[in-house]
C-alpha cells in the first residue's frame, strides 16, 4: 500500500496490536502521547492486513484546528484516494455537508483512517465533528473509522457507546521488559532482563524513547549506558509543541513533586481546570494514578519527570524555587514535616528548615531519616559544621537511613524523657548543643518506637563518642541504653554483661549511694531489673524493690510497671498477681495510644489475668487490643490456658512470624506450642518446640519464659537431661525433686509414651483415637494405659483425668 507514512525498521509493536485492528471494528481508537507508536500500529496492520475495504489514510495538520478546516481536509483525502464527491463547493461550509453526504450513501466498504485526531477542531468544533462522525459510522454499515490522536476525544467515549469500539489507549501501547529485551536483542544491544525492565519502569514503556535509547546504545558499540535521559528529546520537543501556556506549565511545575495530589496541584499550577488537565495527561499516558485512603495520587515515571524536571530547569529556572516554596507552605499546613524539611532546603530556606528539624527532630528520626539526612547533606557547610543536629544527621544517621514504611508503633519520642537526659549531664550545656545527648535522646526515641536494632546503634555511637571526648567520659550511659535493649529483646546475659562494665557499675553504685535517681540512673536499674527477672536470677527481688518510680506517667515509668507485673507473675501470691493486673491496667490509661509500651503493658496484662485465674477478663482484654506483632503471644497463652491448643499453636506461630514480634517473647511462644502440642498428644512436634525454646534460652540466658510452662511438661520434654532440667527456673536437682512437691500432693512416675497417652485421653475417649493421633497400634496404647491406671490406682478414662489435677507426674 502506498503513500503511508515511514516508520522505523524495528517498531517494537505488539502482535495483539495488529491482530486487534485486524479485526476490523467500525471504530477503532489509538490513543496516546508523542512516540507512543500509534502511526507505527496503523501502519504495521495496514502493510500485514489482507482482504482490507478500500482504505482511505489521511494525516491532520493545524489546518483542521477548525471545523471547516477539518472537513476540507478530509474531503481533500477522499478525492485523491479515488471517492467521486460532488464538485468544488461553493462556500467552506459546504465540505461538511459534502463529504457526510458521500460517505453516509457509501454502498461499498469502506475504512477511513485518520491520523493526528486530536488536531480535529482544536480551536473550535471538536465535539461536533466527533458527533457527525460516530452517527456515521453508526448509520452505515459500510463505513469505518479508525482515529490515531493524542487526547482524550468524545469520538471514544461517546463512540464507545454507540457502536462497537476497539480502543487502544497507552497501557496497550507502552513496551514491556520482554518486548525491550526483544527490541534491544534485535538491534544489538546486549541487556538483561532486569535492565529491560528497569528502563520500562523508567520511561514508563515509553516505545519512541526507547527505541531512541537503544539506537544509541547500538550506535556506541551495543553496549548499554545505563542511561535514563532517553525521554529528553521527546519531552523537550513535547513542551515545545504544547500550544496552551497553562498545560505547559502543568506539566513542569507538577513534575517538581515526587508525587502529588489535586489540592497540591491546584496550589502550585493554578491556572486552568486542574482536574480536566489531570484526565487528559493520565488519558496521554504520562501520570500514572494510584488510589490511597486520601484520594487518587499521581506520579510521572521516573525518567519522564527527570527530563520535565531539566526542562523547566532550562526554560524556567525561577519556577523550581516558587513550586518548592508552595510545597513548604503546604506540608507545613498538613503537619508533615518530612515533606517540609525537603521542600525547605531545596527552595534555599535555610533558616525554615532548621525550625523543622529543631521542633520536629524525634519524628523525622524515627519516620523519615532518609528525608533528614537528604536535607542535611544539602546544607551549606559552614552550617552542618555549627549546628549538632546536622552532624549527627550526617555522620551518624546516613548510615543507617534507608527507606521506611509506616513505623510498627506511635509516639516518636518522650518529652519528658528527652528532657531528663538532658538534665543528666554533668556539664551546663543547652539542649541542641551538646553530640552526646543528641546520640541518646536518638537511641531513647527510636528504643521508644521499637525499633531495637536503631536504638542499638544510636546508643553505640553515644559511648564510642563519649570515650573518645577529653576529660570526663560519660560512656556509660551509652552502655546503660545498650543493656535496655539487650534487655527488652529478652537476652538478660548480654544486658548484664554491658551492666557489668567498669563505669556502669560504678555509676550505678553511686546513684544508690546518694540516692539521686534520674532519667538515666533509671533506665541503666530498669535494664537490670528486667534483665535478672528474665534471668530468674535470685537478685530479681533485690533489683525490682530498688527500682524507683519516674516523677512522670512516662513510658520509663511504664517500663518499671511492665518489670514489676513479670517479677509478680514467677513470684508473688495470688494477691499480689490480682493487685498488680489493677495496677497495670491503671498504667494503661496514662500511655499514648498505639505505642510500643501500651502494647507490652497490655500483652502483659493479659498474661497477668491469667495467672491470676481470670480468663474471662483476660478474653475480654485481648477481644480490645489489636493485634499485631507480640500481642499474638498473650493471645497465645491465653488459648493455651483455655485448652484451645489448635488455636494455640497458631496464634503462637504467627507470633513467632511476626516482623513486628520481639525477641523476648520467641521463648515463650515456643513454650506455647510445645505445651498445646504435648497435651495434644503430638510429642514429636512438642519436642521439635520445646527444642526451640531451650535453644533460646541457652544463648540469651532467658529463664522466666521456660517458667510458662507447666512444670510436668517441662520435666517430661527434657527426658531426664540434667543440662536441660538445670535451666528451669528455681532449679533442683533431679533427685531433690520429690522434695519441692506439697506432702499433700502425690507424685507419680510415668513414662515419656505412658504420659502422652495421659494427656491424650483428655481429647480421645479410647484407645483407637489415642492410637491414631499418637502413631501407636491399639494394642500398645491398651498396654500403656494399663500402666497409666496402675500407678494413678484408678480404674477408668473420668477417674483418671479427674485425678490429674491432685497430683504432680514426672517422667
């Protein structure tokens, strides 16, 4: 076919394209930006296509930007591919009625394309050219229509109605990574998989600067640059051809923003209607649109906005400065200091974003460190070099900064808390000014959010500056922030350990001494408390009667209730464990909502109902609270003490697998499910849990976890290894073990199989069940039980299960 326009020798398109388009539709649809390969499409089907209609092919020019300019031209196509229309008319208005009366009595088929549609009355008369043309297409048979343009038309919408469409729009268009890697493979360019489709997320599948990309990349050897700047003709020669100044500034100032949503774009391209311009730019191709809880987002891809970006940068250099200050001004009204900070330094206001990182240090710490330490690297300097919050964000934060999703827990710091660190120090200076409260308010905060592994960090790099400063070192404190962590991931031999140090331990005498009990005297004893109650040392009572209570409803002061209520569960009397659930509960009402502390205090208070016997308020508690991360694990306790053991052992599972889970509870949660699987009767699993959990124990040196545990099935599962029994908590030696039991409770010895075979009868009423739930023949189960009968001298299933309670059974 002839007279079609050139295209390039390795299109890229699609075989369903040309395939869709075969089908012949009577309204077909292409729409996209420049480069997106519509002209390519029509082409490609029209030199493969056969037993075509006579095709008539024409191209739009400015001309069409009128009605009568558009029917001119297309009674112009029509003549020269061979219609015999009426003579020359004698006005302009006459083409319209010319050609709508020649194809309306058209009795041979045939297919009209049009390329450039959206050029069609541009100016004026778009919507009654896209109206004569669909009642066309409708009203004959014979006749149809293809239309390759740019924006979005009433010809698609209102066609799309009318008759049966195929329309073609940018998603079908764009290139994938496959078809890159093909493309690039073709042309000798030697790419990867991943390459390919890092330059589709890139350009947005983009096919015309792709094929620019690589025709360069084969141009330079075949070798792949790497590059991301193959959009920049386009975008470049896309801006240049805008004709309405207000979509030429959309497009530029809404670029600056990563990502943004209506009211932001009205604020910083205000001229035009805002949301037509959105549909027709994301109808183009170019703004992908997400929805969120807060409305639709929009985002251009990576290297579309990089090349509007150096536009605008060339053209309009004074704009970046306007749109970053109205972005300032924005976040600032939503409260989102991350988002003000960096649009602060990237408009040069220095002194505005130094107010943010002064008023909002401990969010951007925890929620946005990438953000800080992007604005700190910006900054002049002589200023990183004045001000400490800076140097701590360059040298420290950069490098554990990275990319963060919503933060696990609430309440980016503790006012109080950070106030009293800062009182600590010995030497008069002002809050802001001084590296080494900085490093520990930064462990504090993130220790505060949970987020360990941060904290960690922060308090390291607190006793590494501290030692290395002249004069009076203060390393200790660092130390006392890593023992809490340590602590609070329940591995009490590394807390103790950083307790033990030198200086730590000195500090901490002297604070006993005198009597002076701050901030950080505090946190350094509520390590030590929390780490020797793990422990189920003997010094536990000592530690926990000397932890004073925090002059504020803190979360430091929450953290001494939490110590206490564990201490109360291994120790105290049924009293005190119903005392101390009040006193927890209490605790709650003064802690922020969603935090760290409120979770661990609330998990603990289930666990703490349930020692003391009441289940139905502890059902309660955990029907309240939400469920994530640790929580599972009270959730699991309680299912246990409800013989739920199914239910149990998930809760305990999803605890374990939980990135939001702690490490102190990973003991326990093995407990759990070695404690639901034994009185299930599956002692293989039970053993494989139980397992688990003295390997825990063994390298943290965590005790009261195990303590969890009904003392039988600790003793059963540990088969008489003495290694094993010494880690119990309170520990006897096997042979004194008789002598711990009540006089009034008769002990029993069974087997490892004759105690499964107890336990299992609590879910199977004879020895078949037991059998099949146990792997055993019938008749070793009947042997088994036998035995059970005989050593508890009774002589059914009732009389056996009801004395299970009244006596104390070792394996």
């Amino acid at each position: 076919m002839s007279g079609l326009p050139r295209i390039p020798l390795e299109s890229g398109i699609a075989d369903d394209l040309v395939k869709a388009l075969a089908r012949l539709h009577p309204l077909s649809i292409l729409r996209g930006p420049r480069g997106y390969g519509k002209t390519s499409a029509v082409v490609t089907w029209l030199r493969q296509a056969e037993d075509l209609p006579e095709v008539v092919y024409t191209t739009l020019t400015t001309e069409s930007n009128e009605r009568e300019g558009f029917w001119a031209q297309l009674r112009d196509a029509l003549a020269r591919a061979g219609g015999q229309l009426d003579p020359a008319p004698s006005a302009a208005d006459d083409d319209e009625r010319v050609v709508t009366t020649w194809l309306a009595q058209r009795r041979e088929p045939l297919l009209v394309i049009i390329d450039d549609y959206h050029e069609a009355g541009l100016r004026h008369g778009a919507a009654s050219i896209d109206d004569t043309l669909v009642d066309l297409v409708r009203q004959n048979d014979q006749l149809y229509l293809a239309a390759a343009g740019r924006t979005l038309r009433a010809l698609e919408t209102v066609g799309s109605l009318s008759v049966d469409t195929l329309v073609i729009g940018p998603d079908e268009l764009r290139l994938t990574g496959d078809m890159v890697y093909a493309l690039a493979t073709r042309t000798g360019v030697q790419l990867t998989h991943d390459r390919a489709e890092q330059i589709v997320v890139d350009l947005g599948g983009w096919p015309s600067a792709i094929r620019a990309g690589l025709q360069r990349a084969a141009a330079s050897g075949g070798r792949d640059t790497a590059e991301v700047t193959f959009a920049d003709n386009y975008i470049g020669a896309m801006v240049r051809d805008l004709r309405f100044e207000n979509v030429r500034a959309f497009l530029l100032r809404t670029a600056i923003p990563e990502q943004f949503d209506i009211e932001t774009a009205r604020m910083i391209a205000p001229e035009g209607n805002t949301v037509r311009m959105l549909r027709n730019i994301r109808a183009a191709g170019l703004l992908a649109e997400r929805r969120t809880v807060d409305g639709p987002s929009y985002s251009y891809p990576p290297a579309i906005r990089a090349a509007l970006i150096r536009v605008m940068r060339e053209s309009r250099p004074e704009v970046e400065h306007e749109v970053h200050l109205e972005l300032m001004r924005l976040a600032t009204s939503r409260h989102d200091p991350a988002e003000a900070l960096v649009h602060a330094v990237h408009a040069g206001e220095w002194t505005a974003a130094l107010d943010v990182i002064e008023s909002d240090w401990g969010m951007l710490l925890t929620t946005a460190p990438r953000a800080l330490v992007q604005a700190a690297q910006m900054f002049p300097a002589p200023m990183v070099a004045e001000n400490v919050r800076l140097r701590v964000a360059t040298r420290y934060l950069s490098e554990v900064a990275g990319p963060v999703g919503k933060p696990v827990w609430s309440g980016a710091e503790s006012a109080s808390f950070n106030a009293e660190i800062a009182m600590h120090r010995t030497e008069l200076v002002d809050a802001g000014d001084d590296e080494l409260l900085l490093l520990m308010q930064w462990g504090a905060t993130c220790l505060l959010m949970g987020d360990l592994d941060t904290a960690m960090y922060a308090f390291s790099q607190a006793r590494a500056w501290a030692m290395m400063t002249d004069g009076e070192t203060e390393s200790y404190l660092g130390a006392a922030g890593l023992a809490l962590v340590h602590a609070l991931q329940g591995e009490p031999d590394q807390a103790l350990r950083w307790l033990d140090e030198p200086g730590v331990a000195d500090w901490l005498e002297r604070v006993q001494q005198d009597g002076t009990v701050d901030a950080m005297a505090l946190l350094a004893l509520s390590a030590r408390a929390l780490a020797l109650v793990d422990a189920a040392h003997p010094e536990a009572d000592a530690a926990v009667e000397v932890l004073a209570e925090s002059r504020h409803r803190d979360e430091l002061w929450a953290l001494s209730v939490f110590i206490r209520a564990l201490h109360v569960m291994r120790v105290g009397s049924s009293e005190e464990v119903v005392r101390q659930a009040n006193v927890v509960r209490s605790a709650l009402r003064y802690i922020r909502r969603g935090s760290l502390m409120e979770a661990l205090l609330t998990a603990t208070l289930v666990e703490v109902l349930i020692e003391g016997g009441m289940l139905m308020v502890a059902q309660e508690v955990t029907e309240s609270m939400e469920h994530r991360g640790f929580t599972w694990n009270a959730i699991a306790r309680l299912r246990l003490a409800q013989e739920s053991y199914p239910e149990a052992i998930e809760a305990a599972r999803t605890a374990i697998h939980s990135s939001a889970a702690s490490g102190r509870y990973l003991l326990a949660a093995h407990g759990v499910i070695a404690s639901a699987e034994l009185r299930s009767g599956r002692f293989a699993q039970a053993r494989e849990a139980f397992r688990a959990a003295i390997t825990r124990a063994r390298q943290t040196g965590q005790r009261r976890g195990l303590a969890l545990m009904h003392r039988y099935a600790f003793t059963a599962l540990a088969g008489g290894d003495e290694s094993i029994l010494s880690l119990w908590p309170d520990h006897l030696p096997t042979s004194e073990v008789a002598e711990e039991v009540d006089d009034d409770i008769p002990m029993v010895t069974l087997t490892v199989r004759e105690a499964q075979v107890l336990h299992a009868l609590e879910e199977h009423a004879g020895p078949v069940g037991i059998a099949h739930a146990l792997g055993l023949s019938v008749n070793t189960v009947k042997t088994h039980m036998r035995a059970v009968y005989r050593k508890l001298d009774v002589s059914n299933r009732n009389q056996a299960l009801a004395k299970v309670g009244r006596i104390m059974i070792h394996t």
